[in-house]
C-alpha cells in the first residue's frame, strides 16, 4: 500500500479498529511519517457460482433464499431464521475468498445447515439440489437424516395395532405428506 504523501510502500499500523463490514487502520508511513488511513472490506462482489452446464453465474443472494424459502414453504419454521440461513451461508462464501463456486458446493453448505432445522424441508431442498433419479436414492436420503430414529409410518391398515402416540405420530405424518 503505497503512502498517499510520498508514495513510499510500506507503513506501520498505529491502531486498528472494527467496523460494521471491515477494519479501519490508522498508518503511518515509514519513509516520510505522514498518517494515513485504510479501510479493510469483505469483498461482496466478483463471486461466481458455476452451474451444472457450466455456465458462469454472479452469485445472487435473492435466488439462494428464493431457493431455502420454497423448501421451508408451509414449514413451522421463522422467516428470520430462514434468512439467517442464507445470510450465514453468504458470509461463509465470502470468508473462503473464492471468485468462483459450483452450485452444487453451495447446495451442500444449505443442506448441511438445514439437517437440523427441518427435516421435511431438507429432503425437498435435497430432491432439488441432488435431483434424486429414482425413489430409491430419495429413501437413502431420508433414511440416512432419520438414522433409524424416526419409524416409518405404517400403511393406515395397521394402524390400529399401534399404540395411542403412535397414532398420533404417524397422524402427523401423513398430513405433512398431504401438503
Ligand atoms: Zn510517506
């Protein structure tokens, strides 16, 4: 960084402070000792996403949380929360300094961030972003987010061979299935 006085190339930081999207340092140059002040930002601009046909993208926050919407749609999840979502997976982004990322690493991040958050509204991320061929890869999906915790609802025929909760659980299922 050159000295805006005698253009001189190095200097010493006299202090150094947090602002609201960067650092602001004082300096002061080591050749003619005048003061002069930089600002540190986190580049927003310049990010690329590459799509699955190769096309460049500039990445778009707006299309990442129209994405995470759509999957938490009907979900009793926060907006906020939502928003959070695609803010925190925007901030991480930028904090790899990348200029360019495949979508499909940035489906991964969302999906890695929403395992806990929703379960139903994960599997739809998924189905999009993985594009699932078949019910089988689906199945491993959602087999493998359960972990053999969450039972699969029985077929409503056997229904009353369950307990009064277990009616109740699976009572609950179906109506998320129905939306
Ligand atoms: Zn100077």
């Amino acid at each position: 960084m050159q000295c805006p006085h005698c253009g001189y190339n190095d200097s010493k930081v006299l202090d150094s402070r947090d602002i609201a999207d960067g650092v602001r340092r004082r300096r002061q140059c080591l050749s003619c000792n005048g003061r002069f002040t930089t600002y540190e930002r986190i580049q927003k601009s310049g990010l690329y996403v590459i799509k699955k046909d190769k096309r460049r993208e500039l990445f778009d926050k707006s299309k990442l949380l129209n994405g995470i919407r759509k999957a938490f749609e009907k979900r009793p999840v926060a907006s906020r929360v939502i928003e959070k979502l695609a803010d925190d997976i925007e901030a991480d982004l930028y904090r790899q300094g990348k200029q360019e990322i495949p979508t499909y690493l940035i489906g991964d991040m969302v999906m890695e961030n929403m395992k806990n958050l929703d379960h139903i509204a994960y599997i739809r991320f998924a189905s999009v972003y993985r594009e699932f061929a078949d019910i089988t890869r689906l199945k491993q999906e959602v087999d493998n987010l359960a972990g053999g915790i969450v039972k699969i609802a029985l077929p409503s025929a056997q229904l009353p061979l369950l307990p009064d909760n277990g009616l109740e659980i699976v009572d609950k299922k179906s109506k998320e299935k129905r939306k």
